[in-house]
C-alpha cells in the first residue's frame, strides 16, 4: 500500500490479440506519466528511480526533453 493513499493512480492495462504474448502497460501518477511500456506487471507506488530503464518509454523521452532543455541553455 502506498505512503499516502490521497495520491490519484491511473493504472491501465492492455492486452495485444496478434501477440498475446505482449502488452501494454500505462501509469500515470499524481498527473505524471511514470511508466509506458510492455506489461510487466509494474506497482504503481515504486520510488521514481525505479521506473528508469531504456523499456520505459515515459522515461527515456523525459531523458530526450531534459537533454534538449540543457542543449538550449
């Protein structure tokens, strides 16, 4: 359970009829896109850092967009 259950989770998850083997999993927490990418089964109350890897999507274009914002300073 989380620290502070007063924190609005949206937690999606899909599925992929042509490939059921995969899927897609979505959480957006306190209006932040913390994780998009494969279903991995991801808990959506986990530390920031834990969301950081290459497989999530939400991560590595937030990645993109800081070093753009450090470019143009």
């Amino acid at each position: 359970m989380p620290d502070d259950n007063s924190i609005p989770v949206v937690h999606l998850t899909g599925g992929c009829e042509w490939e059921p083997e995969h899927g897609i999993e979505v959480i957006i927490r306190n209006g932040e896109l913390i994780y998009l990418g494969a279903f991995n089964g991801e808990w959506a109350w986990g530390e920031q850092e834990h969301y950081e890897e290459d497989y999530n999507y939400a991560f590595v274009v937030k990645q993109s967009v800081d070093i753009e914002k450090e470019n143009l300073d």
